[in-house]
C-alpha cells in the first residue's frame, strides 16, 4: 500500500498470556517512528489520529510521550488471553 500525506494508519499489536496465571501489572513500551507520522487533534474521516483503543485489556490507561507509546495493563488472562492495542497516526 502507498503512504499518502494526511491518510490515517493504524498500527495493531497483541499480546497473548500463554502462562497457566494470570499476567499483572504489565507495562508495554513501543518506540514509533515519529518521522513521518503525527497525533493531531481532531482527526479526519471518522477517526481521530492519536487515538489508542484497547480491548481484553483490563484496567488499560494508554499514554504517548514521543516517541513512546505505553500501555499500562492491571491484568491480562491466563492460558491465551490476549491484549489488543491499535494506534491510529496520520501520515505527514
């Protein structure tokens, strides 16, 4: 796919408990490379640049000091449960 200027791009990753308890207190850390992307505030088309949405990640609270995006997770499930996070960015 092209990379055009001003087009929203969201970045997906999981991650899965494959442990027998369940997994607490986790932080995650993810560098992005913020040469081409930005976090502007209001998006366009629905979708709000910036935004970081969650799912089967208890107690999740999400924060962005460039270039690192955290997620702070309480618990994540044992025996396959998964953590889902996906970052919406714009394209510069």
């Amino acid at each position: 796919a092209k990379a055009i200027p001003g087009a929203t791009v969201r970045y997906t990753f999981t991650i899965t408990n494959s442990g027998s308890q369940n997994a607490t207190n986790i932080t995650i850390t993810d560098p992005l490379d913020t040469t081409n992307l930005s976090f502007p505030f209001p998006g366009t088309g629905g979708v709000t640049p910036g935004t970081v949405d969650v799912s089967g990640c208890a107690g999740a609270t999400p924060s962005f000091a460039s270039p690192n995006l955290s997620i702070s997770v309480a618990t994540i499930a044992s025996s396959g449960g998964t953590c889902t996070v996906q970052v919406y960015v714009e394209i510069n």
